[in-house]
C-alpha cells in the first residue's frame, strides 16, 4: 500500500508544489484525477492575462507528461496569508547538456475550504536555462520568510501605515507620490525604502539613484499610474501582492504587475521583484 502523503495546498503550500507537480509530471493516475485532488473541478485560473479551462489545464499537463523527460523544481518563495498564497518557481527539463528549458512561474492562489485550491493567477514564461536554481537558492527552506519574523501589528487609528503594516497602500502612495512632481521625490522614496534597497523590474536590477533617476524622468514626461491592488498578503518579513496599473504612465492602456518583496526591520521595503505581465511594455 502507498505511503505518499499528498500534501494540500492548506495544510503546505510549498508541500504542494512540490507534491502536484511529481504526480503530474511523473505519475501514472489519470491526470484528472491528479488535477482533482489538489484543485476544485471549478475553479478558475488565469495564465498570462488569459482565462484556462479545466480541459486545457489538463491537456497542458497531458502534454508535459508525454516528453517522459526528467525534470527540476526550484521553489523560490511562498508567502502565505490566511487562505491566500503567493510563490515563484522554476520548472525546468534538460535539453542539451546543462541547457534546459525553464518556465519561470508566479502564482497567486486562493485555497477553498476543503483544502484544495479554488483559484489562481499566473504568469508563466518559458525560455532558455541553465541546470541549478538560476543564482537563487535551490532549497525550499529559503522559501519561506525569515525565521522568527511576523507580520508587523496595524497602526493605530489615525496613524499612517508602513509598508510592513500594509502592502497596498504602499503601493498606492510609491505610484501616487512617486510620480507626483508635487512631492520631493527622494522624501518619497526615502519614506517607503531603505537607502540600500534593491529593485528588480522586469530582471532589470536598480538600486536608489536609478530609481529615483526613472522617477523624475517619468515625471518630466506627466507619466502618471493608477494602481487597483487585487490582492495583497503578508507572510513574516515578506509581502506579496497583485494589482493592475497603467502601461509605460498612459492611463489608456494597462498591465497587471506582481510583487515579491521583503520588509526591513523599521518596516521599510529593502527588495521588490516587480514582475510585469508577459508580452507587456515596462513600468
């Protein structure tokens, strides 16, 4: 008798990460039933700005299964707060010696009551890799938020948060008083990050004098960015969220963004990934 402990997306995010795509990839059960177990039969999922089916769900991990071709899960973030989730992995397959195919993969899910996930929000790009993590940590212990770290208490009544206290309006204040020329821009920024802050978007990597640079040029060129927060979760000293802003500062046109970040301890932000929808322009 199996001894395999099928691990929920409840009970173990990351568990289920790594649990779904073993019996997905490289199980024999029939892959509806794999799909199941792990995800309501109505659900709804999202890739890349497009709504899936069950059926093309399936039939994707139908097709991933015919490869019969090994394959490398590096799982480089959870967050997790209440029944809301968030992670960044990699799946890759080898092709060539240590080139591999390698789907970049965020997520944000909502977990039903039963467990199992009821819906999620994707992005996925697939290009060309090397064998290994990708310079991130290849162990899934990393994943997870600091030890020791909680989320920081809700200001009291009257009192402005900080991006520990609350992720969305952090984010509606950096894109309202960032852009506004109203506003010194290096108070803006000062007032939200640490002066050694690290920011990556779209895999370009800024620090704060590049930051502050694109700010004012952006500004110059009445740039503006409504921000609609979809969801935002915070896990220890990490937060996560998803929201929907304006395309290269013209209101006319919109792109849905990710964020993965990390707070210091006086609350400030210290590292966000900004990952910008596939197939859309930059910030």
């Amino acid at each position: 008798m199996s001894t395999v402990h099928h691990a929920l997306a409840a009970e173990d995010f990351t568990g289920y990460l790594r649990t779904y795509h073993a019996d997905a990839f490289d199980g024999s059960e029939p892959v509806e039933q794999v799909w199941d177990r792990y995800h309501l039969p109505e659900g709804t999922h999202v890739v890349n700005g497009k709504a899936w089916d069950r059926k093309k769900l399936l039939r994707d991990i139908e097709s991933r299964r015919a490869l019969g071709a090994p394959y490398e899960l590096h799982i480089h973030e959870v967050n997790v707060e209440g029944r809301l989730a968030a992670a960044r992995y990699t799946v890759s397959t080898p092709v060539l010696w240590k080139v591999q195919s390698a789907t970049e993969t965020a997520v944000f899910a909502e977990i039903a009551e039963d467990g199992r996930v009821a819906r999620t929000t994707t992005f996925a790009t697939t290009g060309a890799g090397w064998s290994g993590a990708g310079g991130e940590t290849p162990y899934d212990s990393e994943s997870r938020p600091g030890p020791g770290t909680v989320p920081a208490p809700r200001p009291g009544a009257g009192v402005e948060p900080t991006p520990a206290q609350d992720p969305a309006h952090f984010l509606h204040t950096y894109y309202m008083n960032g852009y506004d020329s109203a506003h010194p821009v290096a108070e803006v920024y000062d007032r939200l990050f640490t002066p050694d802050a690290v920011h990556e978007v779209g895999g370009k990597t800024m620090q704060r004098s590049g930051v502050l640079r694109a700010l004012e040029e952006s500004r110059a060129r009445k740039h503006t960015y409504p921000v609609e927060v979809h969801e935002a979760l915070r896990d220890g000293n990490r937060f996560a969220a998803r929201y929907t802003t304006s395309q290269g500062g013209k209101p006319s046109k919109t792109q849905e963004v990710f964020v993965f970040g990390e707070f210091a301890e006086d609350g400030r932000v210290r590292f966000a990934r900004f990952l910008l929808e596939p197939g859309r322009g930059a910030l």
